[in-house]
C-alpha cells in the first residue's frame, strides 16, 4: 500500500486492480535499475554535484571539505530513500543536518537549493545513460519523478520544521528573561526593560509589575527603561498607564533613563507630568526612592583612610 | 447589601465585602460623610479588597467621596484595588484623580497615621 501511495498515485487511480499491480511491479523494477546506476556512478555524479554547489555559491557558510562530507551522506540517505520507497530514515538524517546547519546561517533557500541540484544532476545521468531508448527514458522518469521530488519535500519540510522549532524556543527564552522584577531593598522595587517592546511585551510587564507590587508589599518602584532606544505611541501609553495602574495600588512609579526619542514620544502623546516622576539614570531614581522611603545611605568611614 | 462601617480611634473604615448596587453606593456614600463629622474623625479608609470589578460608577462614586470627605474636613484612602482592577480602570480612564490609595488595609492606617502624627 506504501509503495502505491508513493508512486502509483496519478491520474491512473481508477484502473483494475491487476494492472495496477503489474505497474506498480514495474515500477519497483525501474527503481531497482535507477539505484544500481546510482550506486555505480557515485564517485562522479557525487563530484559533478559538490562542482555543481559551489559553482552557484550555495552553502557559502561551510568550507569545501564539509561540503564535500555532508554531500556524502545526503547522496547516500538519497538513493537509499530512493531504494526503500521509505523516508524515515532521510527526515532524521534533514533534521539532524538542519540542527548542525542553522546555527551556521545557512538559509531555507540554499538547502532547497542543493536537494533541486541533485536531483538535476541524477536527471541529467539518466538522460544520458538511456538517450538511445527514449521509452525506456520516458519509464524510468515516471519512476524516478516522484520519489525525487518527494525527497526534496521532506528534506526542505524538515529544514523549515527545525528552523520553525528554534525560532519557537528562542522567543520563549526571550519572554521569560524579558522582565524581571527584582526587589533592591525592603519595598522597592526595580524592573529593568532591555530591548524592543513591543504590546505583547508590554502587557507583560504590567501584569508582572502589579503583581510584584502586591507580592512584594512595595510602595516605590523604578522603572529602568536606559535600554529601550525608543517606543510608539501604543506603548507609551501602555507605560503611562501601567504607572497610574502602580499608583492606584498604593505604589510610586519613578520612570528613568528615558531616551531623546522616548521623551518625545511621551511629549507628543501629551503625558501629565504631574503623574509620570521622571529621573535622569537609574543611579538618581535608586537615590530618588530611597529618599520617599526615608533610607540614608551614608559611608562607613572615610574612603581615603 | 450594606457597607459595614467600623470606627477605630480617629479613622473610619468601611469594608465592601461584596459586589454592590449603584443604591447600595450611594447608601455608603450618604452613610460615609455623615458619620464622619459625627464621629469628628480625621481619615477615612475604604477597603475594596474583595471588589473583582469596578465600574465607571462604582469609580465616579469613590472620587466623589473622597473629595466630599475632604470638604467635610477628613482625609480618604482607598485600599486593596486588585492589581487586574487597577490597570482595567487605567484603560477606562477611571484613574481616581486626587484621591490616596495603599495597597491595603495595614498601608492605609499607616499612611493616615504618618499624616496625622503632628496632631497626636
């Protein structure tokens, strides 16, 4: 049933089941002679193949010698594919290449690309080695078509699949480093924001940052923004309010760090002043906070003794 | 359902303990800038801990208090706003202008308390 469902699917679905069966007997037979050729040719179409890559500058991220191993191996997992009809064997062995290649930069293209080139490359020995016979010619591409270009499928599905997963693990990395809401003395709190914010992101924060005021009892908080170069006007809102939200809760907001761009951001959308407490770095807004909450910090002794 | 309102030294407070009516609001309200002249209290407290919704009303009508208190002499915090409660009211505007709040009942007499020390 396998095999059919590879290879026998056409426009000839409908046909007696007996001749299917003949045909699909003929068609192994095909695939049988198209591998032995395959196996006896492989030092050279694998030559013509690695020629091939590099003539059209894929794969720039590796050197020549790795080209040549991972060429190696994908040829041979592509003609057993090729001869088992099963493609298992040849997902694991995409997935596992695509593990040891996107960390490098290798693009969604150029792995596509040298699976299209291979299959080229067995085309063209075809064409060769049966140019006499043209029916015999027009059998074995019936045979060889499918399969090769379910090949390349699965082993481009694969690289996409791998690529897909990283990128998934990455942005949940992100968003559990993204916020942390650290508390620096008794009752204040400090929630440092690096990088892009972007409105998933931003009502994270709050959610988090009301959350930390109530867990931690705080009444003074600083909201460090020094590395966020800029935000629109969604999410300076979005800050605006999460600062009234923190005071309805009973806690001070002291907003530092705010960029040339994020001033005028806030400037634009027309902010109340009165509302937002603003300090230059996060050193002032500690110092700020420190002072609401009557600490003093004072030296132990003089530094210079 | 009715707001109990409990006397404690010089401060008022009034616990919801449930969802209200807009009369039962009013009620308190009414209940609330009587009591605290006749009682001559300085502060009132009104914990709203176990409130899960707010709206505009229930809002509207908390400001109003607190700024009919003031007139009448008393200072208001409102306490115990759920964090969830707070940033829904932000988003509606209801950000409770000129009114003290703490984030609980133990931070709002604290707060009247440092208020009110010089009198003591």
């Amino acid at each position: 049933m396998a095999k059919r469902a590879i290879i026998g699917n056409g426009p000839h679905v409908a046909i007696d089941p007996t001749v299917q069966m003949a045909q699909n007997e003929a068609t192994s037979e095909l695939l049988r002679e198209l591998v032995a050729h395959l196996r006896q040719n492989r030092t050279q179409l694998r030559e013509e193949w690695v020629q091939r890559i590099s003539e059209t500058r894929l794969l720039t991220a590796m050197t020549k010698e790795e080209i040549f191993a991972e060429a190696t191996s994908v040829y041979d997992s592509y003609v057993e594919a090729l001869e088992t009809e099963t493609f298992e064997a040849l997902q694991a062995y995409a997935q596992n290449l695509s593990e040891r290649i996107i960390p490098r930069g290798v693009e969604t293209h150029e792995v596509v690309g040298i699976v299209l080139l291979l299959r080229d490359v067995l085309a063209r020995s075809l064409f060769a080695k049966y140019q006499a016979d043209f029916r015999k010619l027009n059998r074995i591409l019936d045979a060889y078509e499918p399969a090769a270009n379910r090949i390349a499928n699965t082993v481009a599905v694969g690289f996409v699949q791998e690529r897909e997963r990283t990128i998934r693990q990455q942005q949940e990395a992100i968003r559990e480093l993204s916020t942390p809401v650290l508390q620096v003395r008794e009752r204040l709190l400090i929630l440092p924001i690096i990088g892009v914010i972007d409105p998933q992101r931003a009502r994270q924060l709050t959610e988090q940052l009301l959350r930390g005021i109530r867990t931690n009892r705080a009444k003074v908080v600083v909201i460090d923004i020094t590395g966020v170069a800029a935000m629109d006007v969604t999410v300076a809102n979005h800050l605006v309010q999460t600062v009234e939200a923190s005071r309805l809760l009973g806690a001070t907001v002291i907003v530092t760090g705010l960029s040339p761009e994020i001033a005028q951001t806030l400037v634009t959308i027309g902010v109340d002043l009165g509302k937002m407490n603003t300090v230059g770095d996060l050193q002032g807004g500690i110092e700020q906070a420190e002072r609401l909450l009557g600490y003093k910090v004072v030296p132990l002794s003089d530094p210079r003794q | 359902m009715e707001v109990p309102v409990l006397k404690q030294g010089k401060f008022l407070i009034a616990t919801i303990q449930a969802a209200l009516s807009d009369a039962d609001l009013e009620n308190l309200r009414r209940g609330l800038v009587q009591q605290v002249v006749r009682f001559r209290s300085l502060g009132v407290i009104v914990d709203v801990t176990s409130m899960d919704v707010m709206d505009s009303f229930a809002s509207r009508t908390l400001r109003e208090i607190a700024h009919m208190i003031r007139l009448r002499g008393a200072e208001t915090v409102i306490v115990g706003i759920q964090p969830e409660v707070a940033f829904a009211m932000v988003q509606l505007g209801l950000t409770l202008e000129d009114v003290a709040t703490a984030l609980d009942l133990e931070e709002g007499l604290a707060y009247l308390n440092t208020k009110f020390k010089s009198l003591d």
